[in-house]
C-alpha cells in the first residue's frame, strides 16, 4: 500500500498496469492543486488547463466524472489542507508510439502534505541559483505534461539548503522559468514582466492566475524576454502550491522584498484561504 | 494480468505503483531489443547505451544483475523470436522533481511479438511523409529515454495504410529521424549521411550498428544536416527491430531501392539471424 491515499480510475488502488502510456511515454498530463479546508484552490485554473492540454494532447476526459471523483476523493480522505495531485494518462493500448485505439484515459488521484520548510520562501524570500540545464523549444511548451526530465535534471543540480528553486534559461540564455515556479520580475520603470511560454516551459496556473489580478488592477502584465542578468527592481517566482516566493539572493545579486511583490503574494495568500 | 510477459524487478508482476518516477515524470529510459531465437540481437549495443544513458541521467542500476534477469526472463517465457522491451526507472521516491534519496531504480522486462505487416517495407520499401511536428533542441538528445510525447504526437499524424513512417524536421527545417527510425541517405555523390543527433533525436542502436559497418567496409559516413527535400539517391530508416526499411516514396518523391541501402539492410538482417 502506498503511504498516502490513491485512487485510479474511481476506486483506492496504488498500482497501475506497467502498460500505461503515461510510464511508456509520459503520454499524459498533471495537475498540481493545493487543497484549502479540504477545497482545491485556483479550481477554475486547474479545471481549465487540464481540458486544454487534454485536447492538445488529444486525450479524451470525461471532466464532469473527474470532478466528482475529485470531490469524493477530498470528502472521502477527509483532507484539509494538502496537495491534490491528479494525473490524466491516455492509458493502455495503442501499438509502439501510436495511440490509435487507445480511448480509455486512466484518472489517478493522490493526496500528499504540503511541503514542510523549516524557514518559508513566501515570508523571508527565496535563494535561487542558475541552473544549467537549457530548455530546449518545444511544440509542447505550456503545457503540464508528464515528459518532464528536464525539470528533474535541473532540480538535482543542488541538494541541501543553500537554495529554494534553480532557474531555467532557454538555448538563447533568457530565463523562462524555475524548476517548479514560474517568473515575474518587476522593471525599474514598474512594469510587472514575465517571460513568453509559447516555445518552452510550463504556463502555470498561478502565473495566469496573478495575470489576471494585475490587469484586473489597472497594470500592465507584458509577456516578453527576461535577460539571465535580472537587472530589475523585484523578481518573484509562483506556484500553484507554494504561492508567491519574492527572490532575495541569485547570482550574486541581492533585492529587498519588494512592494508589487508583497501585494500579489498576499492576493494569492487570500485566494489559497478563501 | 497483462497479456504478455511482464517481470518487475526479477519478479512476474504486471503492475507497478503509481508513485513510479518513470509515470510521475518519465524519470527512466527504455531500450527495444530484437529478439531472435531466444536471444537480444545488437545486445553490447543495446546495454552500452543503457549504461550510457542510466550514467547520464544519474540513474544508479546493477547491468550484471539486469542481463541475468534479461536472459531468465527470455528462457522462462519460452521466448523465440519476438521483442524484448527493457524500461528502467529511478524508482519510487524522492520529493517532487528532486530525485534525493531515490536510490532503487526499477526494472522492468515484456516481451511482445514481432511487429506484424500485411506488406513487409523491409522488403517492398517504405512510403514515409513529412510530420508536421517539430523536434525541438534538448539537453537530453540522443538518449532513449521515456519523455515521447512528441513521438506519439507524430504518429498521430496518420493512420491507416497509406504511409509506413513519418519524418520529423528541427525547427530550422532539417530532417531528425522518423518518429521510431533513424534516418540515412546516400548523396548523388555515394557519401552515406545521417543526421546530427547532438542536439535532437535518439541515436538508434541499429543507426551505430550501421555506422560501424559501413566505416569497417571502407566508407566514410557523414554526420551532417540532411535538408528535408531530400535531393539525394538512395534513402533509407533503421531501428533495432524492423531493421532496414528503403524509403521509396517522400512528399512527391520516388525512388528505387538503391544497392547500397540493400547491401546495409542484408547485413543488418544477418545480424538479426545471427
């Protein structure tokens, strides 16, 4: 039995045929979603994403079945706060990479502990490094999909403590995003920048989730190259588990933790309590 | 239970838990092995770039132990000629992407028969189309490993008899590979080039079996750019199952099997029935 509670396919189950296309090919896609109160926080974000990238990928998805599984699963493990992690894979079939005939996804659902740090990256800000793995340009990029070694071969580039997230440059040496977070940097005119995600990297919902709010406030969010050197005012990373971690320490640079900063972490605080 | 031979970790089993690494992240790589007689065919090429590509990916495994269980596996299932599929995970654990701590890897052995065609492209040439989908540069080029969504949306392009293989192009417009094949090409001068797979691509198994031959008999071999219009006179695939397929129809293009694809493809076949 596996140490926290799984179900697939509906029912509490911890093993999957060695068959599937998720552990063949990483054909599949998953969501990360903090659970508040026993809620999933950024719902809508969650929801939508999935659909998307399941109909990039092609992979058929009764939502309505997932999201009542969803919520028995919750009520079902009692959980309060934690981390829902729902994978959708295309499942078992196909012949070699095709996956003609394959139309039974697979719905696996777990349920883990938030991530526990002696010191929290959200109130006394992240150390972060430069990793030096490159991402490469994909036709996949923004979409959460299980191919993702890159990521983990960035993420074993430190162990220990000295630092909170390693950042991402693509071939061209900007950066487009943390192992696990994506970038916001603050310019020294003020205009809130995130890097473009249509060639490589993730685009998580709390990134489209902190887009939103900031045009919703009146500010301008644009979406363009962010030079490795950060040569701006404030730079923060978010996820969709962790919130908001304004950046302190890269490269030898240093920042205070910044205004624009303060306020977008605590909106997101807010939204993960509501 | 699966309805082919399944062994994780030495052990008749077809299922494995969903905390798997090579499901959550495609944390793991996998080679396909020819099977003829009972017996790997290509197999010191097969297990060189599994070492190679486990050292790469930092992924600790035990090869003496793995070809014992390779060749129990193979004689407890009777097997006579078919495909051996070899998969090899970091295993359960770890904490997110970070692989710390995550120190026994996963084995896992199938067997599944030998690819069946009403109309064998070995033998009559391949009909192969241009794939719209991309291969964009990666830190992990050349490694067999288990991130192949691209692949899988590339075979999706096309169903049905009418093409036997797709051809992948580099975002700059130069061919790859095919989405389960290498590919070489014979110039109007007689120079045997196959493209660069430094930056794009898995580096086949057959493809270096290939290039040993050819550069053993004398010829030279080019690792260069092929363009994708293919001005070329003889084109051919490879890979460590199928073996040699001449290309015989390309996006308006036609040729004849060549002598030169036909003398590389019989060599490749006495090996297979070595």
């Amino acid at each position: 039995m596996s140490e926290y509670p799984v179900w697939v396919n509906g029912v509490p189950e911890s093993f999957l045929p060695v068959s599937d296309r998720g552990l063949a090919y990483g054909d599949g896609l998953f969501e990360t979603v903090r659970v508040a109160g026993g809620k999933p926080t950024l719902a809508d974000y969650h929801w939508r994403r999935l659909q998307r990238s399941c109909h990039q990928l092609g992979i058929a998805v009764d939502i309505e079945r997932l999201l009542e599984e969803v919520d028995a699963f919750l009520l079902d493990n009692r959980a309060g706060d934690g981390v829902l992690k729902v994978m959708i894979t295309r499942g078992s079939g196909g012949r070699g990479y095709n996956p003609e005939g394959c139309l039974s996804s697979r719905r696996i659902l777990s349920l883990h502990p938030l991530p526990s740090r002696s010191r929290d990256p959200g109130v006394h800000g992240a150390r972060v490094k430069l990793c030096q793995m490159r991402l490469g340009r994909s036709a996949l990029a923004g979409l959460k999909h299980l191919n993702r070694l890159e990521q983990v071969l960035a993420r074993s580039e430190w162990q220990g403590d000295a630092y909170d997230e390693g950042l991402l440059c693509d071939f061209a040496g900007n950066l487009v995003e943390g192992t696990m977070s994506n970038l916001f940097v603050v310019t020294h005119e003020g205009a809130l920048v995130t890097p473009d995600l249509s060639f490589h990297g993730v685009a998580g919902v709390c990134r489209d989730f902190i887009m939103e709010f900031a045009r919703h406030r009146g500010m301008a969010v644009k979406v363009q190259s962010v030079p490795r050197g950060l040569d701006v005012a404030e730079v923060f990373l978010c996820n969709s588990v962790n919130g908001v971690w304004p950046v302190i320490e890269y490269e030898g640079r240093e920042w205070e933790i910044g205004p624009l900063t303060v306020q977008i972490r605590d909106c997101v605080l807010e939204e993960f309590n509501a």
